[in-house]
C-alpha cells in the first residue's frame, strides 16, 4: 500500500506494481530483501507467508468485496531508527497480482512524535490522505472496498468513535484474486520503511464477498526484516474472522 511520498501497498515489491512471488519452502532463507522493488521476492514457509512488508492474512479466490474492523494500534518511539512506519488496511488483490485496491490508517512515529492519518490508494498511484477522518490511537474503525458494477468500485471508511466517515467511487481493473487484511511497514519514497512499534490490536468481523473469510493459518503472513519478526499475526479466531497483530521487534 501507499508511500509516504506516500506509499504503496506492497507486498513482493508492489511500491512499483510488482507481483507477489514465492520461493518453495525448501529454497527459503527468511528474510527476502526488496532491491527498489523489482526484485523484492516472498517466501513460503511451511504453511505461512514472511514478507518484508506485510503482516496479517490473505485469502485467495474471485472478491468483488472486502469487509475489516480494527482498533488502531499506539506507535511509540524505539531505541534506534526513529522514524518508523506502519499503516492497517483492507484490501482486494495484491497478493498474486499486480493491482491493488485499499484503504485504512497509517500510525507513524517520526520526528520524535506519533501521528495518525486515513488514507485510501489504488496502484500503482500513491496514497490519498483523508483530512475529513481523524484518526487516534484506540479509535475503532471499518473499512471496505467493493465492486459496483463493471470497473466501478466503492471505497469506505469510518471511524466509528468520532462517527466521521468518508466514501468514494473510483475506476480499477484488477482482477478481484486475493482479500486482505494486514498491518504494513510503510513504504516511503519508494522503499520499505522500518516497522512501528505498534500495540497489540485486532482485526475483526472480517467479511469477503458478504461472508467469513474463513482465515486459516496457510494464509498467515510473518513481516520479517534482517532476520528479525517484527510483526506477528495470532492465529485466526474460532469463526475464522478476526486475528491480533503484536509488535515482536526486538527495540
């Protein structure tokens, strides 16, 4: 998803539109490195994803609608590296194709404070801010993205604490193979930024095509950067729609 000049919903190097690739589990060595996008590689562990980008869960089939909930995690500052990047999103394609469409927060901390946005984004174009959202840490907010009719598809969000809420029509042509619900390293200006330290939050109530996602594990994705995970998805819950995130970086 976007950059912060302003993103793009990458997984496997979308910043510059590319497709999700796999590396079978046995040619996997963890961490796959974005090099500016064209060779940013996802690799297929046992029965789950690791990306240096993504986190969270995809499933696969035709969507013409995604539905997410989630509570926006706090971003605090860490030892090093201090401006950090993260956004939370529901979309539609992106995880085998080249298209996406998308919309949800952004939760940074850079410049010695945390701030918050909402946004929406269909690539390969960056990021639209949404002023008339606020967005705070703890805030409940539903998204979704559906098709209308032909290459016509509707674009939601709200946050259901402050009631504020926009929508938008918008043209896009991707074929409709992949739903997603995941919390991002942001990409700025072009390549992947390093992960916000984020609280512990939930996506929930998740629906595709106006049903439960069933989400399994086969669709969990591990976001792994220089070895290390800094975001872990927790099993998916009973009904198979909804799923924690937890910051597991080491500072």
């Amino acid at each position: 998803m976007g950059h912060k000049t302003l993103r793009s919903a990458v997984i496997a190097g979308l910043a510059a539109g590319l497709a999700f690739a796999f590396l079978p589990a046995a040619a996997a060595t963890g961490t796959v490195a974005a090099s500016n996008g064209t060779n940013h590689v996802i690799s297929h562990i046992k029965s789950a994803f690791q990306s240096s980008n993504w986190s969270g869960y995809a499933v696969t089939g035709t969507f013409t609608t995604a539905v997410g909930h989630w509570t926006v995690p706090t971003v605090s500052r860490t030892s090093n590296t201090p401006n950090r990047f993260s956004s939370q999103w529901v979309g539609i394609d992106g995880f085998n194709n080249q298209n996406l469409i998308q919309t949800g927060t952004e939760a940074d901390f850079t410049n010695g404070r945390a701030s918050y946005l909402a946004w929406w984004e269909i690539l390969p174009a960056a990021e639209t801010v949404i002023p008339g959202i606020t967005v705070h840490p703890g805030d409940s907010m539903t998204a979704s993205v559906t098709k209308v009719s032909g290459t016509t598809w509707h674009i939601s969000i709200a946050n259901n604490s402050t009631g504020q809420s926009f929508t938008i029509n918008r043209t896009y042509r991707g074929a409709g193979t992949s739903a997603e619900w995941i919390e991002e390293a942001t990409s700025v200006n072009g390549q992947i930024g390093p992960p916000a330290k984020f609280s512990t939050f939930s996506f929930s109530n998740l629906t595709a095509n106006n049903a439960s996602p069933h989400l399994t594990t086969a669709g969990e994705i591990f976001l792994v950067q220089n070895g290390v995970t800094f975001s872990t998805p927790s099993n998916p819950n009973s009904s198979g729609n909804g799923f924690s995130v937890t910051y597991t970086g080491t500072n």
